[in-house]
C-alpha cells in the first residue's frame, strides 16, 4: 500500500490488467486523462481492493470490473459525470463488492445486480448520484437487483423514481 502509479498523458486503461488472475491489490492510480476503462479490470479474480481511480475524463467504465469476484472495495469515489455509454456490465460478477460511490452525476443506465453485497452507504452514494430527469422527457434505468433493492427503504426508492429514474 502507498504506492502510485502514474498515467500523465495516456487516455485509455483498454484491458490494462484484464484476467490478471494473481492480482490482489491496485495502489492509487493517477488516471486524470483517461477517457476509457473498458475491460481495465476484467477478469481479474483475486482482486480484492483497488486504492483509487480517477474516472473524472472517463467516458466508459464499460466492463472495466466484470468478473472481479474477490473485489470487495473500491477507496475512492468514482467520478461518473462524463459518462456517455451504459454501466450494464460493469460490475458483473463483483459477487463481493461492497464498498463503492459514485461521486458526480450519473446519466446513463446503470446495472448493479451483478454486485449483490453493496453497503446501505454505497447504494445511497449511487442514489445521490443520479441525475435529476424530472421534467426533461429523458427516461434513464438504475437495475439495483433484488438483493440491493430489498437493503434500500421506500423512502431511498422514492428518491429513484422522484428524479425521475425507472427502477429495474
């Protein structure tokens, strides 16, 4: 722990560790210019913390943890403003992933079902997170899946469908 690894300059993680089977830590990553993440992760089955990213250029996060299945954190908030494509499989099969935020605002359809164990505090992070549609004729979905969704109270759900996002 402690240490960094710097990406001055570089846009894209493009299956930057992807089925790195031994990989159990990530440090700090200084990802400030990075656009894609697509399969940055995938595959990575041992991995169980990542220290930090910094997903504020990020456009795609497409796949970038499918199949982490040891993930069980992620330190820092996932800046997910400049996202322009889908979160579908993006946490499948992070089956131990429990600490995640969102930090930003999310506006693009986002699947979570693939990470069942998510702390109350990560799935309010993600709600905070959602972009406010009411009004904009825009309709966006949040998948939570079942086991997720029972953890959240009417009230958090209601604040879903109150910014105008459809529950899934």
């Amino acid at each position: 722990m402690g240490e960094t690894c710097l990406f001055f300059g570089k846009t894209s993680m493009y299956k930057f560790c992807k089925d790195c089977t031994a990989l159990k830590y990530v440090p700090r990553l200084y990802t400030e210019n990075v656009t894609t993440f697509v399969y940055a992760f995938y595959g990575c089955t041992a991995l169980q913390e990542i220290d930090g990213l910094i997903t504020t250029a990020a456009t795609t996060l497409g796949e970038c943890f499918h199949n982490c299945s040891s993930l069980v954190r992620i330190n820092s908030a996932l800046n997910v403003s400049g996202l322009t494509s889908q979160m579908d499989s993006t946490f499948t099969g992070c089956a131990n992933l429990e600490v995640l935020e969102f930090t930003g605002t999310l506006r693009v359809d986002t699947w979570l079902t693939g990470a069942p164990k998510l702390t109350v505090a990560s799935l309010q992070s993600i709600i905070d997170s959602l972009a406010d549609l009411t009004g904009t004729g825009v309709s966006k979905k949040i998948t939570f899946g079942a086991r997720n969704k029972a953890k959240l109270s009417a009230a958090q759900l209601a604040l879903v469908t109150d910014k105008g996002w459809v529950l899934g």
